[in-house]
C-alpha cells in the first residue's frame, strides 16, 4: 500500500464500470486511491458495477463502500455527500468521472439526446460541488477533480457536437470553482485524456462509427504520437497526483494525458 492518500476520504463518483474487454477510468481511479490509502465512496448508479469496484478493492485490503445514486439527482448527490460524512466525517476528495458519449452533429442529433449529455456530464458535476463544497469549506481543505476531456479543446474526426460541448463546460466549470474556491483551501482541476482504451469509448465509439473493436483500436492507436492508445491506470495516476498533497499548489489546471496528441497541430 501507497501512503500518497493516507488519511484522505474520497468521493469517486461513476466508480463502475462498462464491461468490456478492459476497465473504466473511474474504477481504476477508486482502485489506486485505495491503494494509496484514502477511504473511498464509490459512487455509481449502476449499483453491481459500484460493488465490483468495491470487492476489487476488498480483496486488495483497501477500504471502500458503494453507494447507489444517479448523480443527475440533486435529491441523490446530497445523499451522497450526507452517506459519505456519515461514515467517515469529512471529504477530502470529490473525483468526477461521470460522463458518456454523444456522436452527431447538430442537424443529427435530437434535442432529447442533447439535454441527456448536458445532463450527465456537467449538471451532474455542478451538483455533486454543490452538495460537498459546503463539507470541505467547513474543513477549509479538499480537492476536487473532473473528468473532461481532450474533445474539450480538439474537435475530433468525426462530429461529437454535444460531447465536446459538454467537455468544454466540464473545463469552464473547473477553472470558475478553482477561482472562488482558491483562498478557502480548496483547489479543483480537470484531467483531459485523450485516446484511452477504455470500454465505453472502444465499444461505443466503434458502434457509433459502424466499425469493428480492432480496427477502431488500429486508428486510435495511429493518431498518436506514442502510437499506443492510454489505459484507465494513465488517467488515474493524473487524478493520483491531483488530489494528494503533492498538488497543493496546483488549482484550475486542464491537464492533457493524452500520449502527446496535443502535441499535434
Ligand atoms: N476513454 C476515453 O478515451 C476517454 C477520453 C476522454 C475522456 N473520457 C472520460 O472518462 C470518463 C469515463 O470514464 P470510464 O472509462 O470510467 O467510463 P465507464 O463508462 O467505464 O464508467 C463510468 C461509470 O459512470 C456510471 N454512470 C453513468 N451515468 C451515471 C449517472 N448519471 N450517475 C451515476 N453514475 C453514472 C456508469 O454506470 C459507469 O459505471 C467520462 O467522463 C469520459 O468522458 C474518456
């Protein structure tokens, strides 16, 4: 076991995982936090993918609890926020990884499809804020992580209007609460990954654009200049580094783990 987190209480929030031949960023993210010694709520409304996470980390020594919630529910994050206190008094760490995808542009997509993105990947972020700021401005301590993007800053090759849009709020979001929050101990940063071979990007992105697994993971893995797509483990480290002590001077950072892609024009 690390000690980069000892002591730490964390809120991963999308903890689960979509199946699939490789792991979500969230459940690598609440299984490296355990590892570096924080205690971690794992959040996720898909209760037995929440649980999964929960064994994995049990099974290591770790200590974690699930906890059921649809963080589109202001009613559920509060929830969260009160489930967390309650069982270990106080939040060091708020990790957003909620987020799903959205292919089309704006004349293919419909407007159900565009407030249900919006929703999931940056309502969800301004109310689990709401509902945990208020715990670590009592401590005068915590930090916050989201989960953005590289699609933030880089359209990508095919159109996915309402994902980059969201991703690009997910940013504007960090940097607003990093700056309000910056002299009360509390820092927020986000982590822009690129190309990482994760489930719901393999599988979803391959299913969205008519092709197979592998030849999606043939061009992803082109478009770097690594030449090698990220794993959830790259993001989580990021996520790691930000949320320890060793970030205590870093606030409204977009950090790139992306293998070098912004590298590129
Ligand atoms: N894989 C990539 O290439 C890539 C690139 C850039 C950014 N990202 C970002 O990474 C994040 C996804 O990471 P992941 O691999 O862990 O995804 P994942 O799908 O494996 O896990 C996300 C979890 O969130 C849960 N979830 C979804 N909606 C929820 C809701 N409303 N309330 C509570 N839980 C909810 C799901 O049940 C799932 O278990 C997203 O924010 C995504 O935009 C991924």
């Amino acid at each position: 076991m690390g000690e980069r987190l000892h002591d730490k209480v964390a809120i991963v929030v999308g903890a689960g995982s979509t199946p699939g031949e490789t792991m979500g960023n969230g459940r690598a993210t609440a299984i490296l936090f355990a590892r570096e010694g924080a205690r971690v709520l794992l959040v996720d409304r898909d209760g037995d993918s929440a649980e999964e996470t929960r064994r994995m980390i049990a099974s290591e020594g770790g200590e974690a609890r699930s906890c059921v919630a649809d963080v589109t529910s202001s009613d559920a994050c509060a929830r969260m926020a009160e489930a967390c206190v309650e069982a270990w008094g106080r939040i060091d760490i708020l990790h957003n990884n909620v987020g799903i995808g959205g292919m089309g542009g704006p004349v293919e997509l419909t407007e159900v499809a565009w407030r249900r993105v919006l929703d999931v990947n940056v309502t969800s972020m301004f109310l689990t804020c709401k509902h945990v700021l208020p715990t670590m401005e009592r401590q005068r301590s915590g930090a916050i992580v989201n989960i953005s993007s590289l699609a933030a800053i880089r359209a990508a090759p095919y159109p996915m209007l309402v994902y980059n849009t969201s991703k690009a709020a997910v940013n504007g979001l960090t940097r607003s609460i990093a700056m309000q929050y910056a002299d009360r101990g509390i820092r927020a940063n986000a982590i822009m990954p690129g190309l990482i071979e994760t489930p719901m990007a393999m599988e979803g992105i391959a299913a969205g654009l008519g092709i197979s697994r592998s030849e999606l993971k043939r061009r992803r893995d082109a478009a770097v200049p690594m030449k090698h797509m990220g794993e959830a483990w790259d993001v989580a480290w990021a996520a790691v580094y930000l949320a320890s002590d060793e970030a205590r001077y870093v606030t409204g950072v977009l950090l790139p783990v992306d293998g070098g892609v912004t590298l590129k024009g």
